[in-house]
C-alpha cells in the first residue's frame, strides 16, 4: 500500500509533514488547563521521562520533559557529538512546573521590591528573563535550555558560537524550534538556549490562545502569585505567552 494511501486511512485526518519527519506523530490533544498552566507534578506523570535517566547529559538531577522530545532530543545530541565531540550540550532547564516557577517568580519579586516601590516596573525587570507562573512554554514537558542562559555565551564563545550555529541549522530537522529568536515585537528577550519541541508545543500554545480569545479569566482566575494584582495581568499573559517565533506556531 503506497504511503499516501495509508495516510488517507488514518481517521479521515489531514496530517503534516511531521508524521514523514518523526517516528512518532503526536495527534491533536485536548490539554487540560493544569497541563497548560503548569499545575501539576511532571514527576508522577508517566508521559514524562527523566533526563538523568538517559544518555543526555544535564546540569542537575531531577529534571523531565515529554517522552516524545526527549527521544528527538536524543537523536540531535548523539548527531551533534558525531561532530563536535568536545562542544558542551548540556541540558540546564526543562519542564518547571507552577510550583517551581512560582519560587523563582517570587525570589526575584522579593529582591527587586527592596530597591524598586513601582509593581510594574518590578514585573517588568522579572520578566526579562523569567515567567509569571502559570505562563511558561517551561511548564509543558517540551522545552529546554542548553548548556547556557547568557546570550553572552553564544555570541562570543568559541564553543558556543559552535553550538547555536548547530542548533539553528540542524534541531528544526528533529522537530524543535527556538521560541524566543530575534525581530519579535514584545514578549521575552532573545534566547539562544531555548529550544521547543513544535510537533506538541504548537497545540499547547494553541489552545492557551483560543482561551485567552475566548474566555482569559479561565486562565486568569488560575493564577495566583505574588503582584498578580497590581500588574496589568490579562495583558502580559498574552504578550508573554503568545510573542514567540513564528515558526513555533
């Protein structure tokens, strides 16, 4: 049977290019909304994988991510050591849920009120490099960081400049995008190290952007951090999570 043939069997669906291009096709989901607003333990979930159980090498333990894109993952780290064997590719983040961003949210919160009397301008100084919880791409089980979060690093490192050239290159062609790249109007600072893996990212952000059109205080009414109330909440929400490359859509 010739594949286009099977294609058309597959339940009347229309599929896309990444059912040629992964040995794993993720169909269209329904998300739940504490999947999509990260509350939830990634650790008790078995659609998750733990990273340190595997080949990749990470900077902590603990870390998981989706079963699917740690076997893509996978794939590009031993393709990339085939070449750049002493290039580090290091996994340094990967799913953080609700919880987790909730810490980071208020250290940073508590910090900055020391020095700044302005709610606004505080969230805005987090949110250069860090989400409000329940925003982040971080809390889905698709994305990671690698090796390091400093632009720095990537633009002036030897081996780093190795790296990003390689990812830019080759990582789409395992599925992943770079969510926060250059020329976007708003949303996070370019970050090299931030890598999503599009085939399950894009219908997460998809439907994060159909509530957030149709009804935002589901969302809204989840979230409950430190500041939620003296920001412009519904606005940011949307900046932050739908201002992402183009291609991660």
């Amino acid at each position: 049977m010739k594949k286009s043939t099977m294609l058309k069997k597959i339940g009347g669906l229309t599929l896309n290019l990444s059912l040629l291009l992964f040995p794993t096709f993720t169909m269209a989901q329904q998300i739940t909304l504490n999947k999509l607003i990260g509350q939830f333990d990634e650790k008790k979930d078995n659609g998750f994988i733990a990273l340190d159980s595997t080949i990749l090498p990470v900077n902590k333990k603990g870390m998981y991510l989706q079963k699917e894109p740690t076997e893509q993952l996978i794939k590009a780290y031993n393709d990339f050591k085939k070449v750049h064997p002493d290039v580090p590719f290091i996994i340094v983040s990967a799913t953080r849920n609700y919880t987790y961003q909730n810490g980071i949210w208020q250290r940073k919160w508590d910090a900055l009120s020391a020095k700044i009397n302005d709610p606004e301008k505080i969230a805005e100084e987090i949110l250069k490099f860090s989400s409000m919880p329940g925003t982040s791409r971080h809390h889905w089980g698709t994305d990671i960081d690698i090796t390091s979060v400093s632009s720095k690093y990537f633009k002036y490192d030897k081996k780093g400049i190795i790296l990003y050239k390689w990812l830019q290159k080759n990582l789409p062609k395992y599925g992943f995008c770079q969510a926060f790249n250059e020329g976007r109007k708003g949303g996070y600072q370019p970050e090299e190290w931030h890598w999503s893996y599009k085939p399950i990212a894009s219908q997460y952000i998809d439907q994060y952007k159909n509530i957030l059109e149709s009804d935002p205080e589901v969302i809204m009414r989840s979230l409950s951090f430190i500041g939620r109330d003296k920001i412009k909440l519904e606005s940011l929400v949307k900046e932050y999570v739908l201002t992402v490359n183009a291609d991660c859509y």
